[in-house]
C-alpha cells in the first residue's frame, strides 16, 4: 500500500469547511422546505425530475439512474409519495416488466407552489452569499469533480 498523503492544514481547512457546510446547507434547506411545502427533499428531487421530463413521466429504473438512487430505495420511495397522490404508478406499453412513475396533477400543483419557496431558501442561504466570480469557481469546480466522479464510476 502506498504512503498516506495526508492534507495540508489549507487542504484540511477547506475540505472541513466543505462538509461542514454541505451539512449545514442540506439541513437548512430541507427544514424550509418541509415547512413551506410540507415536501421532503426525497420528495422534492423525483417530482422535480418528473416536472422536467417529457409527459412528466419517466421509467422507474431512469429515474433512479438520475437520482443516483437504487431501483427498490426509489420503488418505496413511490410507494409513500403515491399514498399522498402525488405521483401513480404505469406499466410501460412497451416493456410489460417495466413501470412508469408519472407525476399527478396534485404533484404538479404541489411542484409549482413549492419551486419559488425553494429556489428562495437557495437563494438565501447560497446563491446570494456568493460573488459572481464565486459563483463561476463553484460551478467550474463542480463540473470538474461530476466529470471525475463520472469517469470512475463507469
């Protein structure tokens, strides 16, 4: 096995200062989610998704690639949202083993009253907090690491 390279104190700083933020930002943000929509996180990334795909629909198995979920984590998940009517459950016409998750009209509504809360807390708690150049840094950075990430998952 090959030596440890530690991190530097500037390497430590910014990747705790990173976690610590990514926690305290997802803490943040599903609290005022929840209360303005009474919608998960969970809840709030599948009826995005849905909102954005064609016929607002899209296949069990593609929409927990896109999640980065596992097939029976989101087929629960499903379960629990369809109680509530936000989203049914389909066969595929053209795959009889495979199943639609479509977004309910009552998941749509819920969607569009909740975005403009949402994109408010984000704006409030990051975007607003960051210059122009921060932002462009940020978005660079994370390209680079979803494109590292991407390569090594394959």
């Amino acid at each position: 096995m090959a030596k440890p390279r530690w991190l530097t104190k500037q390497e430590m700083a910014a990747w705790l200062g990173y976690q610590q933020m990514r926690r305290m930002l997802d803490l943040q943000l599903g609290r005022d989610l929840t209360t303005e929509s009474r919608l998960s996180e969970p809840d709030y990334d599948v009826i995005s998704a849905l909102s954005e795909a064609t016929g607002r629909q899209m296949r069990l198995g593609e929409l927990a690639a896109r999640l980065l979920w596992s097939k029976s984590r989101l087929s629960h998940h499903i379960t629990r949202m369809q109680q509530r009517g936000l989203v049914a459950r389909e066969e595929c016409e053209d795959d009889g083993r495979g199943s639609l998750v479509v977004l309910t009209d009552h998941g749509w509504q819920t969607i569009y009253e909740a975005a403009p809360h949402h994109v408010a807390s984000v704006r409030r708690n990051m975007i607003d907090l960051m210059t122009s150049e921060e932002l462009d840094a940020l978005a660079a950075f994370s390209r680079r690491i979803v494109q590292h990430l991407s390569r090594d998952s394959k």
